[in-house]
C-alpha cells in the first residue's frame, strides 16, 4: 500500500514538472498579434526596394539592422544589443524578437520570430538573419521583445522586460 502511495505522489510530481517544461518550452507560441493594431510610435516605414540601414533603441536593447526589398520578399539582418541594466544580470532565460508586417492603417498583418534565445546563455551580443515573404498590403514594420534575464548566487534575482508592437 505504501509503494502504491509512493508511486501516486512520484507520479503526479514528474508530471506536474513535464507539463510546467512544456509549457515554458511552448511560451512564445501561445500569444499571436495577428489583427492588433501596432502603436503609432512603434511603426516603421517599410521603405522602397534597396537596400535600408536602420537602427531602432529601446529602454532595454538596440536594434542595428539592415534590410533589402527584392520583389515580394525581405531579407533582414542585424545585431541586438542589451543596454547596461540588463547586462547587470548574468544570464538570458529566454528571449523572443518579433517582427511585424503592418497595413497602412497599423494592423499587423503577419509577424515573425526573428530571433530566440534561452537556456541560460550568457548576455551577449546577438545576431540574426532572415530571408521573409512581405504580405501584399505590407506597409510598415513593428518589432516586439520579450524576455527575462537572471542573477547569479544562491537565491537569484529574474528580471522580465518586453515591448509590444
């Protein structure tokens, strides 16, 4: 009877531990701003064919990056960097850079991830490359970020930071 107890609580733990891995594993597929409109400060011109450097900062990281036009496709390459009070931390748990399509009246037509990170790296400098399809009515670009960030030591500190398109 004790071992059938025992196996109950071992079992409901490992699957409690399973479903809170998946869903943190899961996190950033969960949450789609298809059909929101992007906030007038966030909009970026999506500018005529050739090629457009850019530069986009924000209270917790900067965006240096360039894009091309060729047709009905972009390609989009660039460096995220995290400003200092976040580099206090020692550690990335996750982090999700998002891209976003808008129409000219500033809703999000498609977005797409650009950029993850997560299982502890380091705060560094990071790089991304992407080659995307531009919806036909594609007018401008949003970005959009979230993350969290970790102390070292014994009882370590979380910092979560984001911004919305």
């Amino acid at each position: 009877m004790e071992l059938k107890k025992n196996f109950k609580v071992i079992f409901i733990a490992c699957l409690l531990f399973l479903s809170t891995a998946f869903l943190h594993a899961c996190r950033n597929h969960f949450y789609n701003y298809n059909g929101a409109t992007a906030k007038q400060e966030n909009r970026l011109a999506l500018l005529a064919e050739g090629a457009h450097d850019q530069f986009l900062q924000t209270t917790d990281l900067s965006i240096k990056y360039t894009y091309s036009q060729k047709s009905n496709r972009i390609e989009l390459s660039g460096v995220v960097d995290f400003t200092a009070h976040l580099k206090h931390f020692e550690t990335i748990e996750y982090f999700s850079l998002r891209m976003h399509f808008l129409d000219v009246e500033g809703k999000i037509l498609q977005s797409s991830r650009i950029l993850t990170a997560d299982n502890h790296q380091k705060i560094n400098k990071m790089a991304f490359k992407q080659n995307l399809l531009i919806p036909s009515n594609a007018h401008a670009l949003a970005f959009s970020y979230s993350g969290r960030v970790m102390g070292g030591g014994e009882s370590p500190s979380a910092w979560d930071f984001w911004m919305v398109p």
